[in-house]
C-alpha cells in the first residue's frame, strides 16, 4: 500500500508523545511499587533471621555467672521534670545492684526540678545533686560524666522507669573489654490511648526487635537516651556527647563503632519511659529524631559503603538511608499505587504483595513479643492493620518536614515535651 500523507503530523507526535510517558510512568509506578514491597519484606525477614541467631546466641550464654562488678554511675539529666524526677530517683534507689551512686544534673529548669530534688534527697548519701546553666542534654550528660567516679556509667531520662533489676543485666556484658556500651529494653509506660497503644507496639516490634537483630553484626544504631550503659574510658576516649545534633544518643553509637568497639543490647533490663499522648507532641518528638537522625547520617557519609568499618558502611547506613529516609517518603505513593492497582490487570499481584507484606509483618510482630517475654493479644493486629495505615503518614510528614528543614539549611531545637506522669512498670 502507498505511504498516506497525514496533515496532522503535529498532533500525532504529540499523541504518541503522550502515549509513552504514560506508559513509561505506569511501568515505573508499578516497578517502584513491587521493588519497595520485595526490599521491606526482604529487610523483615532479614531482621527476623538476625534475631532468631542472636536470640539462641544469647540462649547458650545464660546461666554463666558473673563476678564482674564494678562501681558504677547513674547520670539522669532533666529539665523541667518535676513531675517525675523524683519518683524516677525513688525507682533508681531500689536497684538491686551492689555499688552505685546517682547524679543528677538539672539542666537550668524553670520550674521546681532543681529545689524538689534537693529538697527530697539532701541527706541521700547515694544521691548528688548537680544544676547548671541550660545547655541541652548533651551538655548535661557530660556535665554529669564529669562529676562521676563509676567505672561503668548508665544514663537514662527523667521520665524513665527502671526494674530494680534493670542495671543488674546491663554490667555483666562488659566484662568483654571490647565492650563499649550496652542499650536497654525500652517499653512505653503510659500507654492510655490509641496514639500511645501504636508507639507501644512500635517500640517492642521495630526499635527492640531491630536492636536485638543488629546486635549479632555489631551493627546497633542508637544506644536509647531512656536507658543505656557506657564505659567510662572509651567515652573518654571519643570525647563523649557532642552537641551539634539533636541525636546525640545515635551520633555517640556510631562514634563508638568507628572507634572499634562492639555494641550490645541486653533484653531483660527493662525501662518503662513516658511516650507522648497528643499527636502535636508525638510529631514534635518524631521531627527531633528525624532530623536529628540525617545530622548524624550526614555526619559519618564517608563511612558509607565504606569497607574501614563494614558493619557501619554495609549495614548500618544503607539500612539507616533505604529504610528510614529513602522508602518512608515514598510511602504514600505505594499506598495509592496499591489501591490504583486493584483497577488494572495486575490487581491480582498488588494483592499477593501486600497481603504477604502484611501477613508477614503480624508473623514478625508475635515473634518480637515472645522474644520480649510480653503475651501478644490478638486484639493488636487491628491496632497493627491502622497503624500501618494511619501512624505511617504522621512518621511520612514529619519526615517531610525534616527534609524541608535540611534543604532550606535551617537548624533545629531540642524542645520540650509535656509530661504527664502517667508511666507505670
């Protein structure tokens, strides 16, 4: 047949121009949908098979005694704590551990912190209390490091409740000199309504599950500001706490492991902390932790993919950068794709995907409560379904706004929180 001669040559290049972009993008939504559901369920299974190891790591280690006991140090920074500060010291004093002192060090609060410690505690030969000038917690952590004669030092929060029995498993690891710091169990203490029920849930099944797994490579982010235990001399040694991120807990971690040192993570010392209880408080916390969370990323980049320190350049990093700053913006997107997929011919794959994401997730949330000796009431996997579906775009919008604030070169304050003093243990 003769070629035809079209006098619409313009709008046929612009029709099929339209044409490829659509099916381009729709390709690539449908990729970037299937490749963010395979690389979370490939972390979720990698997470789970690292604590199952570490968990029968730990299994043949129990039962072998201890003599290691050294003195040591309890630092509790505070501001504007006089709700809880007092019980918090109340708690501490019920340790079971043979030889330790507090100190604690009022960050220039401006309400009663400062006179109701002193006030309750002045002839507590165990208890020195310290004030100074408002300078953070950082500043305040070091403050109290200064003043402290322990060789081992735990450091926990104002608002923390510990177990007396809490510092008693946290020293017996360091009876390996390459150990530099060892994190606590955090639970949430006050868990009074749906928003303090899904941070619960969160802190037994993301942040100590996930501690617990990246303790078999070495490869712990965060020893946790509510509870966590350091050796005094390796502190020394990187100068300890330093002031130029609002992650000062993270920061400090991964100077550790640049330094050599093993970091571990001991499930039985358990601290009930007070979590927020309003959304604006929660997004406040949550910004500070982001934020403060690309800081320390941003401030150890040349670490990443980095064979000098393979724990910290091939997993601590890339996790912290896919799955803390990469996948969560996308969040959203995969949310509507998966609904926008039920109405094409790949419905029947979008189902299978998140079903098997989801279904696995329930698995892997069970597992980290028997893990941490809590029964798991089945009631907690509609609280799981909503908060997959509602707590992951606060976590998306506060993620939002730390890139916002980072982008603009904008810098960020500690801030406070409200407190309540509804914690119980």
């Amino acid at each position: 047949m003769p070629p035809v001669q079209s006098q619409f040559t313009f709008s046929e290049d612009l029709d099929y121009l339209f044409f490829a972009i659509t099916f381009l993008w729709q390709h690539f939504l449908h990729g970037f949908f299937i490749i963010a559901i395979l690389l979370i369920i490939f972390r979720l299974l990698s997470i789970a098979l690292l604590a199952i190891l570490q968990q029968y790591k730990e299994k043949k280690q129990k039962g072998i005694p201890s003599s290691y006991h050294p003195k040591i140090s309890i630092i509790v920074p505070a501001y504007n704590e006089e709700l809880n500060a007092e019980r918090t010291v109340n708690h501490l004093l019920e340790s079971d551990y043979p030889d330790f002192d507090i100190i604690f060090v009022d960050d220039g609060s401006k309400d009663n912190t400062f006179e109701n410690i002193s006030k309750a505690f002045a002839n507590n030969p165990k208890v020195k209390v310290l004030t100074k000038p408002n300078g953070g917690k950082a500043s305040a952590l070091n403050f109290g490091i200064e003043q402290a004669t322990g060789e081992i030092l735990v450091c926990i929060d104002a608002d923390t409740m510990l177990r007396p029995d809490a510092v008693s498993k946290l020293i017996p690891l360091f009876s390996n000199e390459k150990v530099a710091a060892v994190a606590g169990n955090v639970r949430v203490g006050n868990t009074i309504n749906t928003l303090t029920n899904w941070q619960s849930i969160e802190y037994t099944t993301s942040q100590n599950f996930d501690r617990r797994a990246y303790d078999f490579v070495n490869g712990i982010l965060v020893v946790p500001g509510a509870i966590g235990a350091f050796r005094k001399s390796a502190l020394a040694e990187i100068d300890g706490f330093t002031t130029d991120t609002l992650a000062e807990d993270c920061d400090l971690t991964l100077r550790l492991l640049r330094a050599g040192y093993t970091i571990k993570s001991s499930n039985d010392a358990l601290a009930f902390t007070e979590a927020p209880e309003t959304v604006k408080m929660f997004l406040k916390q949550r910004f500070r932790w982001s934020f403060g969370m690309m800081q320390s990323f941003w401030k150890h980049r040349d670490l990443l993919f980095s064979f000098k320190k393979f724990n910290i350049g091939w997993i601590v990093l890339p996790n912290l950068l896919i799955f803390n700053f990469l996948i969560p913006i996308f969040s959203p997107i995969v949310d509507i794709l998966f609904i926008a997929g039920l109405f094409t011919y790949n419905a029947d794959v979008y189902i299978i995907l998140y079903l098997l994401y989801f279904f696995l997730d329930i698995a892997i949330s069970i597992l980290a409560y028997h893990y941490d000796h809590q029964k798991f009431d089945w009631r907690k996997i509609f609280y799981i379904f909503a908060q997959r579906l509602v707590y992951r775009q606060l976590l998306f919008w506060v993620l939002l706004k730390a890139y916002l604030r980072a982008i603009k070169g904008e810098m960020a304050l500690w801030g406070t929180q409200k407190r309540t003093g509804n914690v119980k243990n």
